[in-house]
C-alpha cells in the first residue's frame, strides 16, 4: 500500500522526488513560502475532501518541512 502523505508515487519519476526539485528550483525562502501555502491549502479544505485526517497530516507533513529548512538555517 502506498504511503500517500509520506512518498505518494506519483511525486517521484525517474528516481527524483518532486519536493526536492521544488527546492532547487526555489532556495530556501522561496521552498518555505511553497510549504506554507500548501499546508495552509490542507488545513483550509480537510473538512470538504473526504479524508480530513489524512489532509491533516499533509498538513503537518509541509510543516514539517519548514522546520527542516528552519533548522539547516541554523546550523
């Protein structure tokens, strides 16, 4: 079974995952601001999709993410 919060299959082809190249493509500030938006994205709709606690946890899943980028900024 899929793991579709973690690693959907259709984010990754050809052995690159989609997330890293939106962080090349954008940096640091630009990969924070796409995270945000996106777990705003979840948070706004997990009541009207169906699966409100799997949006919940994709949420926290690009919160996550920020904190990650967070914490390489403070190294």
């Amino acid at each position: 079974m899929s793991d579709m919060v973690n690693s959907p299959p259709h984010y990754n082809q050809a052995g690159i995952e989609c997330i890293e190249a939106i962080f090349a493509a954008l940096g640091p500030e630009g990969f924070k601001a796409y995270c945000q938006g996106n777990a705003i994205k979840y948070l706004w709709r997990h009541q009207y999709k169906g699966k409100p606690v799997e949006d919940l946890h994709k949420a926290q899943w690009y919160i996550n993410k920020i904190i990650e980028v967070e914490q390489m900024d403070e190294l």
